[in-house]
C-alpha cells in the first residue's frame, strides 16, 4: 500500500534522507536509534502524556467559528493550538524531545528560531528540566520578535543573533548546526520543524501528531464522525501543518490544503512560497525543494511572518505537494494580515501571523455548505502584535 508516511530508510518518495557531515553521523544515528526505542515505550509515552496533559494544557479545544462559518458558507472549526502552554503548537515537539534528549544522557540543549516560539518553547523546557540552553536566531527576528527573546532570557537561555546572510531562519540553523558539530557528545539539537536529516521530520512530526490524534476525538464527539472534508494549515518548515494532518495523511476522504507565505507576491522576488517556487536540492541535512538559483546558491526567502520565512521545506511536504496529496495556495502578507484582523473582529482571537496565513485559505478557495472544514491555529499574536498595530495605522491613514 503507497503511504505518504515515511520509509525505513528516511525517505517520503524522492525526498528526505540524512545528508550529514562526519563528526556529525554518530549523533544522527545515535538519535534515530534511541528514538526508535522510545517512541514505543510505554513509560516514555505515559510521561510525555502527563506533561503534555498537566503542563502543556492539553487536550487544545477544536472551537467551532460560528461567524466565520457563516461569512464563508462552510463549517469552520479551528483546532486551538494557540491556548497551549507558551502560546503554540511548538511546545509539544520540545517536551517531547527533551525527554529524549534526558534519556540519552545529553546536558546541553540548542534551537534555531525564527519567530522566536520555538525558542521559547524550547526555553521553558530547559528550565523545566534544569538543563542549559542556547538559542540562534537571526538578527531581523531578533528585532521584530523582541518580546519573545526577553521571555527565553527570562527562563534562563542564551539568546544569541546571527548576522550572517538574512540574519533569519536559515542563517540562525545553519549556525545551531555550526554549534552541534563543535559539541557532539553533550549536546542535543531540538529542530522545531519537520525539516533537517532523517529521524528530525518524522520524529517531529510524531511529538505533533496529538493535535490530529485529538481532531480525531473531538469531532466524533461534535459531529458523530472523526474526519472532516478539508484539514488547513499554514506550512513553513512544516511542523504544525505535519501534526494536523498525521493520522489523515492516508485517508483520501479527508482533503488537504496548505498555505505558504507568497510575501509581497509569488513572481516579486520577495516571497517565500517554497513548494511554488523551489526546484530539488539538500539543505540542512535533507532532500527537499527549496528556493536556489541556476547554480544552487540558495535564494534569500522573505515574509512578514518570521516563522515562515525559510527557503526549505520539510520532505514529508515535499512529497505531499509532489503526489498531489495536499493543494498549496500562496497567501501573500496583505491577504495573512487581513485574515488576522477579520479573525480578531468577528470571533475575538488575535492569530499569530504563521496561523493568519492559513485564515487566507477562505479569501481564494470557495467551500460547499456542507463541508466540514477543520484549521489548525497554530499559535496566538501576541509576538506580532507591533506588526499589527502598524499594519492597522497604515489602512487608516489610506482612508
């Protein structure tokens, strides 16, 4: 049976793969056999369980948007990923990890971050479980997710910016990469997406299969059936957009439909729409589609969102797109802004910009009264709201 999860090898069809340097091998199979091990024992699950449970928040509400429902013809239920502990989907990969990485007898912890709720996420953590942690982050994000770096040196990590190439996501992982070359044997990397070399996609994007497991749950208790017609997400390296659609990813009943970051436009040259515009080759440790010129530099991608400005893509979406799994529409930053406000104004939940992308899935795509439309918020505003605030002023004034 074809199955779009992924093979013993590491591989989703053509794409994923563990394209490592040397000094780093070890670690790669050292992580790929203890998660192997772990992920089917029952005490590591029972207290990844609990902490998801008693620490995390969860189970997140699936809240249906009664007005939003009615302005676009559909039922609209939005899994709110948001209520989590530190605002997003992103804390139920770290908790997951750091138990991994505890159990493998690591003491150092690194990230990369873009929109600094990775980091955070993997912060609070570190702090949890009393471990040090360092985290990279680019210098642009480092400016325009100031709140979230004062919350992840308020629990105790180091924050440190990079200011090579965009000074974002790419460059703040490339430089965590640097870092895990030079400490091998202490340190774990937590990748906050489904990106990087083989166990990193598929073993993210098991720590956030909860959100579909309870998509699951949720819905037969809402609607007597446990599957919906459309599951939307918005995808950057692709970690949420994995965990809303794990347990569905074989059920062809259920359609996929993912938004990208098109920027200030798919053909602007300012865009991050990676599966629009990206061609095969190897970034960070995996097969994949990215954003490359003619002769393989890679392309600098560009979004208002910090968290979905990376010129890659995770392989498990790279061959979604590629068989025609999932659809994949380009929101650009005016139709994600103006998602976020008509969100906030009719059901009174500021959405981060990663999450309002996914929102502007309904401005371009028309749905039938009868479908059953689940989207995963996958984080709440409070880091964007400068953004916000000046987007707002900007419409205003142009009145």
């Amino acid at each position: 049976m074809s199955t779009f999860h992924v093979s013993e090898n590491g591989y989703y069809g053509d794409f994923g793969g563990a394209y490592v340097p040397e000094i780093l091998h070890a670690n790669v199979e050292a992580l790929k056999n203890a998660y192997k091990l772990l992920i089917s024992d029952p005490a590591f699950q029972q207290e990844y369980h609990a902490l998801l449970k008693d620490y995390v928040g969860r189970p997140s509400p699936l809240y249906l948007a009664k007005r939003l429902s009615g302005k676009y013809g559909c039922k609209i239920y939005l899994k709110r990923e948001d209520l989590n502990h530190t605002g997003a989907h992103k804390i139920n990969n770290t908790v997951g990890q750091i138990l991994l990485a505890r159990r493998m007898g690591k003491t150092r912890i690194i990230a990369e971050t873009g929109a600094g709720q990775h980091g955070v996420a993997t912060a609070t953590v570190c702090a949890l479980m009393d471990m040090e942690c360092a985290v990279y982050m680019g210098k642009t994000d480092v400016a325009r997710q100031h709140l979230n770096v004062q919350k992840m040196e308020m629990l105790g990590a180091k924050v440190i910016p990079v200011t090579s190439g965009n000074m974002t996501l790419k460059d703040a992982t490339n430089e965590a990469i640097r870092d895990w070359c030079c400490n091998p044997s202490n340190t774990h990397y937590i990748i906050g997406s489904t990106v990087g070399p083989h166990p990193y996609p598929d073993m993210v994007a098991r720590f956030q299969s909860v959100i579909s497991q309870e998509i699951k749950v949720q819905l037969l208790e809402k609607e007597g059936r446990d599957y919906p017609d459309y599951l939307i997400a918005c995808v950057g390296g692709g970690s949420n957009a994995a965990g809303a659609t794990y347990e569905y990813l074989d059920d062809p009943r259920v359609k996929i439909v993912l938004a990208e970051a098109a920027g200030k436009g798919i053909d602007s040259g300012e865009s991050a729409a990676t599966i629009r515009l990206g061609t095969v080759g190897i970034i960070h440790g995996a097969k994949t589609l990215l954003m490359q010129t003619a002769d393989g530099q890679i392309q600098e991608p560009y979004s208002i969102s910090a968290g979905l400005d990376y010129p890659g893509i995770g392989p498990m979406h790279a061959n979604m797109a590629r068989q025609g799994r999932s659809e994949v529409l380009a929101v650009d930053d005016h139709e994600a802004l103006a998602a976020a406000l008509e969100l906030t104004r009719m059901e009174g939940i500021i959405p981060a910009l990663e999450s309002a992308h996914a929102l502007g899935v309904f401005g371009q795509k028309k749905f039938r009264p009868q479908d059953l439309i689940v989207l995963c918020l996958s984080g709440r505003g409070d880091k964007d709201m400068k953004t916000y605030i000046e987007w707002n002023d900007d419409e205003k004034s142009k009145h």
